[in-house]
C-alpha cells in the first residue's frame, strides 16, 4: 500500500476514533448523571421505609443542600406528594408511592446498564482504533523513510 492510501486510511481511523472518544465522554457523563438520579431515588425509598416502619410521628434532620441540615417533625405519613416531572407533583399514599420510585429506579438502572454496556463497546471499538492507528502511522513513517531513503544525498 502507498503512502496516499496509508495516509488516507490513517485519516479515517484518526478521525472514527474522535468521534468515537466524544461518544465515550457523553456515555461517561450520562452514566454519572443517572447514578446521581439513582442514589436521589435510593435515599428517598430508604426515608420513606424507615418512615412506615416507625409508623407514628418522627422527628429527622432533612437535608437543604450545600451540606445544611433542619430538624422537622413529621406528623404523618399516609400520603406523599410525588413529582410526575415537569413541575407536576401530585399526593399518593404512602405505599403507591414507594411502589413509584421502585419502578422508576428499575427503569433508571435499565438506563444505566444499557449505557454502561455500550460504554465497554464503545472502548474497545477505541483501543482497537487506537492500535490501528498506531499500526499505520508506522507503516506510514517506514514507507516515508524508504521513499527517501532511495534518493541521492544532496537532493
């Protein structure tokens, strides 16, 4: 093969293997975005657990962001207001409730596993890429070198 055609063939590997790394990034980013919304749904089923379990008025420390705390009371439990997205929030029993977020984090860890699965395609399909490209930048170096080797000294 001639160095046009490694060269070309080099172009196109360095460039699938650009598009496939902002790719990897993007599974990276949404991955670690639907593992922040998992551990949210986790800690409100655990809350909402222990709540039933204790069955009569609790007092919590609730947590307010940036690390702050407020104690509260909670009087009851019997309904929850569940947020349906998009502003919307609407009051369920407490067991309805609980049932929703259960649902919801079987679908986030579908979400989750399909794009960790083709975060490990998407890597191996790179490293082979980068091989490859390595591969042919040396072929492409050696071709150069034999290209000049053959020339007189002065020229």
């Amino acid at each position: 093969m001639g160095a046009p055609a490694l060269e070309q063939q080099l172009a196109r590997a360095v460039a699938e293997l650009q598009v496939l790394e902002r790719a990897l990034s993007e599974l990276q980013s949404s991955i670690a975005a639907l593992r922040a919304v998992l551990s949210d749904h986790e800690n409100a089923l655990d809350l909402l657990e222990e709540l039933r379990a204790r069955g009569s008025a609790s007092n919590l420390l609730i947590p307010i962001g940036g690390g702050n705390l407020i104690q509260a009371e909670v009087r009851s439990i019997k309904e929850v207001h569940v947020s349906l997205g998009a502003g919307v929030i609407v009051k369920q029993p407490l067991d309805q409730a609980i049932e929703l977020i259960k649902r919801r984090m079987e679908n986030l860890n579908a979400a989750l596993r399909t794009r960790e699965e083709a975060l490990a395609s998407y890597a191996q399909r790179a490293n082979e890429l980068r091989r490859l490209v390595e591969a042919l930048y040396r072929r492409l170096s050696e071709a150069q070198q034999a290209g000049k080797g053959g020339q007189p000294a002065g020229k």
